[in-house]
C-alpha cells in the first residue's frame, strides 16, 4: 500500500509518500519561516494561505520524485489536528478531495501520533512498549506507548510547552523566531557556572511540567544582569550567551528528570523522543547518558523528521490504513484533539 501524507498543522507544509515494501518513497517541505519572521511569531492566517500555495505543488513534486502518477497512489492522510484550525482546514480539503477524486481511501491523522511513530521510520526503531517524550511548541507530554492507538498520558505540561518556553525565552533574549534553535546556538558559547535557574515541579513526585516560571526567571535574570549601559557594553553578549545557556540547562535537567521517572515508573527500557524540541543536541546527549545508566536505549527521529514534517503524517497514516481504517467523505479538522482518544490500530 503507497500512502501519501500532508502535513499543514501550523507553519511547514509538508508532503510525503510511504509505501509499505519501499518504505519512505519521497518528502518535501516548504517552511514559512521567512513569512512569519517579520512578526515574530506564526500569524495563523498567513499560515493558512501560504498552505494554500504550496501544497499542491508540494504533491506534484513528491510524485516526481518517486516517479509515479496520481493513479499509484492507495490512500491519502492529512493532519486533522490539533494545531491551527485554518492551517489544518487546507490539508484536511485538500487531502480528503484529491482521495475521493482518486477513489482511494482518506484518514485523519492526529499530529502527535505522527511525532511520535516519527522514530519507527528510522533502521533501529524501537519495539513496544516505550516511554515517548514529545516536546514541541505546543506540547510536552509524557506517554506510556503500548502499541499504537494505545497511549496513557502520564504527565502533561501545566502552562507553557517546553518549545514554547524556548522560543518566548528567545524573544526576551533578542534571537529571531523560531527561537529555540537560535537560542541552543547562542548557550554553544555560554558559561554553565555563571547563572543557575530552578527546575521547575521536580521536587515533586508526578510526571507533570511547567516553564512559563523559567521564561519569567529569565526575565528577571536579564533586567537585573543587562540593565541599559550594560546592554549596550562589549560583555552583553557573553551575558546573553550564559543566561541562554542556564536556560537550556534548566529545561534539559528537567526533562531528563522526568523522563527518568517515566521509564522507572512503566518498568520500560525503551525511551522515545519526539517533536521540535527532540532536536536539541544537549538534550539528546544528556537523554542516551541517563538511558545508557538506566540499562536502555532511547530512540529519536532524524533531525529533519523532529520538526514538522509530511513523512511522519504519511507513515502514521499508512498504519492506520492498512489496517483498514478510513475516514468517510465528510472531514473533521480539530484545533484540540487528545491523543488519548485515538482507536487502537
Ligand atoms: O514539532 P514542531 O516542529 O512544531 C510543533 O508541533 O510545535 O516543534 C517546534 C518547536 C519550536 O518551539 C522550536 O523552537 C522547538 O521546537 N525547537 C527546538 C530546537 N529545534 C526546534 N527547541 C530547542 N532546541 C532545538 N534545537
Ligand atoms: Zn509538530
């Protein structure tokens, strides 16, 4: 079966082509990074009509470069959610019209569960069971993953995702959107022994998250280490550079921290990573050390594939559909979606 995904949940469009005895067959992305700048953030109708753009061009091209016509195609998947609702109205159309002008089966496909059967597409995939970390702009959950349709939250960020934190850090620190890997660049260069920020909720028992205190530590780190003649002085950007860096090291430890917690508490030796935030290279170190004393592995997607991406909409979709899932003509595009809530494959 050769399934095609699209992905337009928030500021990527993305197109892919999966196909179950030649695996990944071909992927693009177009990233909007360069339309949202100006504004520092994703302004959701820009999104929306960027999506518009790209995406059927996107698909012409992934079929180009698989070398195969529209008729090879056995089924469509499409983001339906969560993410931005007009974002995800485009792929959802989009997707669900070219399935029933091909006469191929359409489904859904929840966003997280496409992070996080990422590292499935990888050689060395992980078995199940596993613990999965997805970290992104908008989530940091923590799953017990028994199969897939089979998820038990364990723990949930209570105010910011830890994405989120980076980026608004980033704001404060002057970095350009999108702020969290600008802003793992510029702790490269910071001090770890000069600052110390707290690890939020770790002195407690739980798997539960919360950032939006660090982003306020920050603030508060740079008013008072950066006032104006400091600023503008030769050490502020070694300053920047240490806060950008106690800031990292507080998010990373915290992760760490509970992930940990998680693998103990489900008795699993495989830890999963996935969504934006999976691409940070301190993260990813300190994670394969606490996994390697723990007895286990942890598993990640490629670099490429830990952002938004088409191929990860186009394997989960194939999962589903080859399992004989489909939706029917009518779709539905949800900007909130609990992955809980997803039927057993
Ligand atoms: O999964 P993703 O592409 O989109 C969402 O579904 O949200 O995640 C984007 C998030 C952003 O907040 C971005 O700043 C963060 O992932 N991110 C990183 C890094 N690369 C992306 N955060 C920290 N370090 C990175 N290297
Ligand atoms: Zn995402």
């Amino acid at each position: 079966m050769r399934v095609l995904g699209i992905e337009t949940s928030c500021d990527e469009t993305g197109v892919a082509i999966f196909d179950s005895s030649a695996g990944l067959m071909a992927h693009a992305l177009h990233s909007q990074v360069d339309l949202h700048a100006a504004y520092g953030g994703v302004v959701p109708e820009l999104a929306s009509r960027d999506h518009v753009r790209k995406v059927l061009p996107l698909v012409d091209r992934v079929l180009g470069e698989a070398m195969l016509g529209r008729r090879e195609i056995d089924g469509v998947a499409y983001t339906a959610g969560p993410g931005l609702i007009g974002a995800l109205l485009v792929g959802s159309a989009v997707g669900r019209g070219l399935a029933w002008a091909w006469g191929v089966p359409a489904i859904g496909v929840h966003h997280m569960e496409g992070h996080l059967l990422a590292p499935l597409l990888e050689p060395e995939a992980p078995a199940f069971p596993f613990v999965a970390l997805l970290a992104s702009g908008g989530h940091t959950q923590l799953i017990e993953v028994q199969g897939i349709g089979r998820y038990r939250l364990l723990g949930d960020t209570l105010d910011d995702a830890a994405g989120e934190a980076f980026d608004k850090t980033a704001k404060l620190l002057g970095l350009p959107y999108p702020g969290g890997p600008a802003l793992a660049r510029l702790a490269e260069g910071g001090d770890p022994d000069r600052y110390h920020f707290p690890r939020p909720m770790v002195d407690r028992p739980g798997l539960d998250f919360s950032f939006s205190g660090l982003k306020t530590f920050a603030l508060n780190t740079l008013q008072r280490e950066l006032p104006p003649d400091v600023a503008a002085g030769p050490k502020a950007a070694q300053i920047r550079a240490d806060i950008a860096r106690a800031f990292e090291d507080a998010v990373v430890d915290t992760l760490v921290i509970k992930c940990r917690r998680a693998v103990r508490a489900c008795g699993v030796q495989r830890l999963v990573l996935a969504g934006g935030v999976s691409a940070n290279r301190r993260l990813r170190r300190r994670i394969d050390r606490m996994m390697a004393k723990e007895g286990g592995e942890a598993y990640y997607p490629r670099p490429e594939f830990c952002t938004d991406n088409g191929a990860m909409i186009a394997f989960a979709g194939w999962q589903r559909l080859r399992a004989g899932q489909m939706e029917p003509l009518a779709f539905t595009a949800r900007a909130r979606w609990p992955l809980e809530s997803l039927p057993p494959v």
